[in-house]
C-alpha cells in the first residue's frame, strides 16, 4: 500500500516518475516505523543502481528540477509525521532521536551519491541540508514553546510582563520604524501591538500562536520570497527595539521578554515558510495545554493516529 500520493510535477519519464515515487515511498515507510538507520542504508543501494539510462534523464535541468521539487515534496511529508504539531509537548527522548536523525542525514546522502555527477549532487545536498535544517528548526521551536508554556502558566510571570511592558515608550519605537521605513502602515504596526498588549497577562500559548497567525497573514498576503524577506527583517527590527527598550530600563521580566522573542521569531519563521511552500499561510489549531501521553518516550515508532493521517 503506498503511504505516499504521487507527485504531480512534469516529469520527462514515466519510467523515473515510478522510479522516484516508489523510492520515496519506501524512504516513508522506513521512517514511519522508526527505523531511522535504514534510511542510510536505503540511499545506499538506490542511488549508486540507477540505470544509465534513466541517470542520462535524471542529470538534465528537468529531470534535476523534478528531482528536487519531489525531495522537498516527501520531506514535507516526514516533517509532519515526525512533528504533527510543532507547539505540542514531545518526550525529551524523541526529541533527541530527531535531532539524531537530521545530523546524520547529510553524510548519510553524501556517502550515497559520492561519483555520481556533480549537478546531481550538489541538488541531492542541497535538498536534503535544507530538511535536516527544517527538522532542527522544529525541534528547537518545539522546546521554546515548552519552555514558553510554564512562563505563560504562572500568573506572577505573566503580571510582571504586563506591567513591565506597560512602561514601554512603544510611539517612539513607532517612530523608529517609521524613519527606517517608510513604507510600514502606521495603522497596521498600531493593530499589531495593540493585540499583542491584550496577549500579555492572560493568554495561553495557543492564543499567541493564532495571533502570529493573524499577523502573518496580513503582513504576507502575497507568498513571494522578497516579500518574505522583507517581512522577516521588520519583524526582528521591530522585536529588536522592543527588547532594546526592555533592556534600557532593566525590566525584572527581561528573561521571560527574550524567551517570548526567541519563541516569536521561531514560530514567524515556520509560518513563512509554510506561506512559500502552500502559497498561502496555513490555518493551524494547535491542541491547547501539554501532553506527556503523546508518545512513548521508549517507543521508537510513529503513532498509528499518524500513520492514519498519511495513509488517508
């Protein structure tokens, strides 16, 4: 039963299509049951086997194109079966096994196409250091969010955030943003931090994550690099004054402030690059509170309610 649906790229043979999804599919399918070593060991049989022929198609521009467009596709799939929801508590231990996994990725794909061409390899690197850094990204958003979540649980935290925050000279921040661009809508910066001051003092975790939501969506309606970029860097020039201000005036929650940031830029980040990749940013409930029962710290495997989700 294939737990991957096909790719629907333009690929320039049928034969590498079927080749490559069968490949890709099996790949799945050693990851769903936890077998992690033996993704190293598939790559090793596959990529050195590959008929000539089908290597004459692969190593040209279409065939490298499809080639990586399909990598990025079953990646996406991995990420989100090993990581369903970033924001949800996961066992210290999986934790591990998953940083593990995206270490070894690299020279694993490496090793498995040394004297194949080089525009080959340099396409099968490039897809595969770019998911082992989407894993680490989403381990490490997911510790923040743990390490956020007992802050925004103890009501004295949250309090000292508020009145803290309450003594920040945010017009002359706006002011700053305004000088160094232009461009900002005053009225759109006003809306932001507006909400963001109601968040402080009472809202769960969840409720921070569907605001980022919100301002993502407004800030990048459009799902084009530049405009990615650019959002990027106001968003951390805007953050970065914030926490300037905070810092200036030795604000007792100044810790609690730069783990928020630290949490905030993390979750931005997945959130654009969720945008580029579905065109639009998702729409994403993330289940509210912590979970210890979510998996078995011991238990190597995916869950079946995750194998469910991919197989339907």
């Amino acid at each position: 039963m294939s737990l991957l649906p096909p790719f629907e790229g333009v690929c320039p043979s049928p034969e590498l299509a079927e080749m490559l999804h069968a490949h890709n599919n099996t790949l799945l399918r050693i990851i769903l049951s936890g077998d992690f070593a033996g993704v190293e060991a598939l790559w090793a049989e596959f990529w050195p086997t590959i008929p000539h022929s089908l290597m004459s198609i692969l190593v040209q521009e279409a065939g490298l194109t499809y080639l990586e467009n399909c990598d990025r596709f079953v990646y996406s799939y991995v990420c989100e079966a090993l990581m369903p929801d970033v924001l949800r508590f996961v066992p210290p231990a999986r934790a591990k096994i998953i940083r593990n996994f995206a270490k070894q990725l690299e020279p694993w794909m490496a090793a498995a196409v040394r004297g194949l061409p080089e525009t080959l390899v340099a396409r099968k690197l490039s897809t595969v250091g770019a998911f082992a850094q989407k894993l680490r990204r989403y381990t490490g958003l997911n510790h923040l969010a743990q390490a956020a979540r007992s802050v925004l649980a103890n009501p004295q935290h949250t309090a000292q955030m508020a009145a803290d925050y309450g003594r920040v000279d945010f017009t002359s921040v706006q002011e700053q943003v305004l000088w160094a661009c232009p461009a900002c809508d005053p009225a759109l910066i006003a809306r932001i931090e507006g909400r963001y001051r109601q968040l402080l003092g009472h809202a769960p975790l969840e409720q921070w994550a569907a605001w980022l939501q919100t301002v993502v969506r407004e800030c990048l309606p459009a799902a084009s690099q530049p405009a990615a970029n650019e959002f990027l860097l106001r968003w951390s020039f805007v953050s970065s004054l914030i926490i300037r201000d905070l810092t200036l005036r030795s604000a007792t929650s100044f810790g609690m402030f730069h783990l928020m940031r630290l949490l905030c830029d993390e979750y931005v980040y997945y959130l654009v690059d969720r945008t580029l990749s579905d065109g639009r940013c998702p729409q994403i409930t993330h289940a509210a509170g912590t979970d210890e029962a979510l998996d078995d710290p011991h238990d190597h495997s995916l869950s079946e309610q995750k194998r469910i989700k991919l197989e339907t």
